[in-house]
C-alpha cells in the first residue's frame, strides 16, 4: 500500500491548524519522551561512555581516554578474528535463509489442500523463545546421545557417535542451522508476499510464447523476487551481525574460540572483564554497522510513509 | 499446465512433506523426548517415539518447590531415574509468572504510547510530521546490543537492578518504534473522510481516535499485541543483563540457567523447554492470520 500521494493531497490544503498542531504534539509526546529516555539518550551516553577507561572492578578511577578504546580494538587480533566468524556465521545463515525461505515461499504460493496448515505450522519456529530453541538444538546436537548422531548413525553416515558442538570445525555450521531454522519463517512470508504481486498474466503470456516452467521460474519469478531478497537480505544481516542468544546457550563462544564472534565479545568484555568502556566501544562499532545497514531500509520506507 | 495433473500432486505433496519435517521435526523430538525417562533418553540410538511415556519430568517442575536441592540430595537421586535436577528447577514457574507480569505490563504501556502517536502521523497534518516518522523509523534499527551497557549503568544508578521495572522500560525501547510503525500504516490505509466527518459532527481528535478509528483498527491492534507480547516473553539479552533473583529473573533466564548446570539432565531440560515453547505457539496459531498480515504490513514498509 502506497501512502505518498494520500499523505502529499492533504499537505497540499489549506493550512494547518491550531488546533491539530497542539493535539498531535500531545498525541506524540508520550512516544517522543519514551524514545528519547530509552533509545536516543541510551545510545548518546554509550558514545560517552566508551570514550572512557571505564571499569567497574575500579569504579572510582574513570579516566578519559578519547578514542584509545576504539584505538585498543582496532589493533586486537581477537577483534578482527571475531570480525571474521561474524562475517561468515552472517553470510552462510543469510544465503541458507533465502534459499530455503525461497523454496518455502514457492510451495506456499500454489493452490493445494494442506497449504493453510503448512503456513500455520511455519509460525512455530518464529514464536518460540531463541533460549527454548537454542535448548532443543543443544538436545539434538549432544555428542552422547542426541539426535542427530542417532540419525546419522542409523542412516550408516557414521560408524559411531562424533563430537558435535565442541568440534571446532563443526560448531559454527550447526550454529548456523539452528538460527537459520528459526529465522527461515520471517523471511518466507516476506518472500510469499512478492510471490503473489507477480502478476499473472506475465505467466500466461510465458505459456503462450511456449516456455517451460524452468524458463518461466528463471525469467520472471527470479527476477520479480529481487525486491523480496533485497529486503530478506538486509534485514537478516541485521539480525545474524547482532546475534547473541545462540552463542550463549549453545557453546559461550567455544571450544577455542571458535564461535566467539563480535556479540559475544561485547558481551565478554562488559559483563566478564567488566570492561564497560571497551564493551560500550565494541557495541557502538555495531550499531555504526548495522545503521549503516538500515539507512536502506528507512531510505525505502519513508519514501512510502 | 506443462506438468500433468497427478505428477503436480505428487510433488507438491513430496515438498510438503519435507517442508513439515523440516520445520516440526526438532519440536516433535523435544516433545517426544520430555516424555522420555533419563534412562530412556540415554540410549544409543534414541527412541524417536518414547517407548515408557512418563510425565515424571513434567511433576519434577511443577513439584520442585517442596524440594530442597543439595549436593547430597543430588548425588543419591538415581541419575537413571532422571533425578538429578538443576538447582535452579524451582525457579521455573514463578519466571513464567514474571515474564507474564512483564510482558502483559509491556504492552499496556505500549498501546498506551504507540495508538495516539500512530493515529497523530497518519490522520492530522502538522508542522514537524516528516521529522517525527524518520525519527520512529531511526529508533527501530537500534541493536539492542548498542543499549546495554548504558541501560545497565542507567538502571544501576536508579537502583533499579533486578526490578521486573527496568525490563518493562527497556523492553518499551525495542516494541514502541514497531507498533507505532505498524499502526501508522494501518491508520493510513483507512479512510480519512471518517476523520472529516467525526470532526464535523463535533468531535475531538481524541474522540476521533477512540470512538472512530480504534474499532476499525482491531486487526493491527491484535497483531501489535501479539508481537510485543511475544517480544517480551522471548527476550533474552537484557534480561540477562538486569535479572539477578526470582524478584525479576524472565523465563528465558531460568531455562538457560539449566545448561549452565554441570550434572545436567537433558530429560529435565526437556521438559521445561516444552513448557517454554507451549504459551508462543499456542499464541502463535490462534492467530496466525492477525501475525502473518501485521509482519507482512511492518517488515515490507521497513
């Protein structure tokens, strides 16, 4: 739903009134004060924060130290090693995401009986906790006796049960699985709903002209999907970047480091090295990210608003 | 159609069936393996379906309080019968208590703040409109990571640490920018003659709201419920940060306290993850229809 030309007639009226003025600044205060306290404020003190050498296992010496944290972060190898897993962790989930959320989108898009359950089951994933999903998966990984070396080894893939999670090779990609499993949903509905703005006499037009489904699918389905992707794309990246709730429950950054990815060193940094100084920097370098990230959103959206 | 008619169902069945593994697979194991004894969840290979069902493990929660748990009590309870518990077991409904006090308390205030400011940007014409909307859409894309250590050092300084307050205002950070979002493009899509019309009959902007908009608007008022309502239930990292006791501890802090616990009982765990997951699912089929158009509505325009 297009909101530009509605929103540019009734600016185009007569001139606004005293009254509508007054109502709407009331109407807004309560969400302007709301914001300001929890969000702009919050995120202006962490800039002032992280410009400090403030540790909390010495709260009463607090120098300032410019831009050292930031300069700190730059020159640790650890830092750019978490850089590095975040980067790949955030490139396989969002690949594996459109690619199953696209196959997801497709099925749900054809006329069969059974299509309202699917779409109602599909929910499941997204609603539940990431704490409860990060559980099940830690139950299906477990090295002793979970379920996916009972399935491995009943299909004979394996001779005998292998460590799962405390495999430094294994433990990002089933990390991976796990966020993509419950991310998959979101961007399948997103996905559903360019799927149906396809019009459809572009397929008729197709079939008279003699292509083929693979022709029809490359041709027009792909392309069309393009808005649907980019917008997939975007924000699932800013979910993966930001990702902490996995990490936590499934490995605490382990074995070796292998999962320690950026959110995870905010979260080492702040709340076990007490480093707050360090962890608001560390944080403040993401969010610099992940706004970067959403100023094509917010560019797209408010063109439309 | 090029694929003939019974080759067509025969796939789209083939890819349902895959599409329903894939998704309720996971779940169904963790169902299957919270009516599983300890004993039985230890076998190699694992029995898909429970061979002795127990609800034993389900008992264990809701009896856990009249339980003391010792390190002594722990190491006679027989690991076969699934009797070594967290520590932490007695915890896990009154959490649930206090991510419903929070999440109900959230979005209270959240329609409280968000309704009148969505109806302001999508039906009056003011000076400043344009710069309120970008400021809302700039909010929404705050990481939540960026907010915790300042919401920490705010929330430690009002002495509010612990309190089921500090999650309640924090949470309001990451659901107001998103209803508000959504309930502005539903605003929008309705007529604005209703507006004229309630205006000339005499009506204030307030009564526009309330007495003409709001019942129109149900629908994106049900899916804004719904998400800040789960929003709430789920949210993880602040919670971990502000929550030391059962005084505020969340759900999800308690059941991730679980694996934190070295003599852990997966048979256990289990159990409480199905009871963690039942309050969204359920929430989320009854309404399936109200999420999938309010996700579509916010995600699509943002």
């Amino acid at each position: 739903m297009s909101l530009g030309t509605k929103t540019l007639r009734r600016l185009i009226g007569s001139p606004v009134s005293a009254y509508d003025q007054k109502s709407a600044m009331l109407f807004l205060a309560p969400m302007m004060v709301i914001l300001t306290v929890v969000a702009v404020f919050p995120i202006l003190y962490s800039f002032w924060i992280s410009l400090f050498d403030l540790k909390l296992t010495r709260p009463h010496r607090v120098p300032f130290v410019g831009f050292d944290n930031y300069a700190n972060i730059f020159q640790d190898q650890m830092f750019w090693d978490s850089v590095g897993r975040s980067t790949s962790f955030t490139l396989m989930s969002v690949a594996a995401i459109m690619f199953i959320a696209m196959l997801m989108a497709l099925l749900l898009n054809e006329e069969f009986r059974g299509r309202r359950i699917l779409s109602a089951i599909l929910l499941i994933p997204w609603a539940i906790p990431y704490v409860a999903n990060g559980l099940m998966w830690k139950w299906i990984y477990d090295s002793g006796y979970g379920a996916l070396n009972g399935l491995l080894f009943q299909l004979g893939l394996i001779d005998k049960y292998a460590v799962m999670l405390g495999d430094v090779h294994k433990t990002m990609l089933l990390i991976t699985n796990s966020f993509v499993w419950k991310e998959v949903p979101l961007a399948t509905i997103l996905l559903l709903v360019t799927l149906k703005s396809i019009r459809a006499d572009l397929y008729s037009a197709a079939k008279v002209d003699g292509a083929n489904v693979w022709q029809r699918f490359i041709h027009i389905t792909l392309p069309a999907l393009t808005p649907g992707f980019a917008l997939v794309m975007i924000y699932e990246t800013m979910m993966a970047i930001r990702h902490f709730d996995l990490f936590f429950i499934l490995t605490e950054g382990g074995p070796a480091d292998a999962s320690h990815v950026v959110a995870w060193q905010v979260y080492v940094e702040t709340f076990r090295k007490l480093a707050f100084g360090t962890g608001a920097a560390l944080a403040y370098i993401m969010a610099i990210v992940t706004f970067t990230l959403a100023f094509f959103i917010i560019r797209s959206t408010s063109r439309k608003l | 159609m090029k694929i003939p008619h019974l080759g067509r169902r025969a796939l789209l069945f083939f890819a349902s069936l895959l599409f329903a593994m894939y998704v309720l697979a996971p779940i169904a194991w963790l169902v299957s393996s919270s009516f599983q004894s300890e004993a039985e969840i230890t076998s190699v290979p694992p029995h898909w379906i429970p061979h002795q069902p127990t609800l034993e493990n389900f008992s264990t929660i809701f009896t856990a309080k009249d339980q003391v748990v010792t390190y002594d009590t722990r190491k006679e309870g027989d690991t076969a019968s699934g009797g070594f518990i967290p520590s932490t077991a007695k915890n896990l409904l009154p959490s649930m208590w206090n991510s419903l006090v929070v999440a109900v308390s959230v979005v209270i205030l959240n329609l409280l703040v968000s309704v009148p400011a969505a109806y302001a940007l999508a039906k009056i014409r003011f000076i400043g409109r344009d710069s309120s909307i970008y400021f809302m859409l700039t909010t929404r894309v705050i990481p939540d990571i960026a907010l915790v250590v300042p919401f920490f050092l705010f929330v430690q300084q009002l002495g509010l640490l612990d309190s089921k307050l500090s999650l309640i205002i924090t949470y309001l950070a990451i659901t107001v920018p998103f209803s508000t979002f959504i309930l502005t493009g539903y605003f929008e899509s309705l007529p604005d003659d209703l507006d004229k019309a309630a205006r000339v009959d005499g009506c204030s902007r307030l009564q526009t709201l309330t007495l003409v908009y709001l019942p129109l608007a149900l629908p994106s008022l049900v899916a804004v419920v719904l998400f800040t309502f789960l929003t709430s239930w789920n949210e993880f990292l602040l919670a971990l940060m502000f929550t030391q006791t059962l005084a505020s501890q969340t759900m999800p802090i308690v059941v991730a306290s679980f694996t934190s616990d070295f003599t852990i009982s997966f048979s256990f765990i289990n159990a409480a993850g199905v009871l963690a997951i039942v309050p969204p699912v359920v929430v989320a089929i009854m309404f399936e229809r109200y999420i999938v158009s309010g996700l579509t509505a916010g995600a699509v325009k943002g």
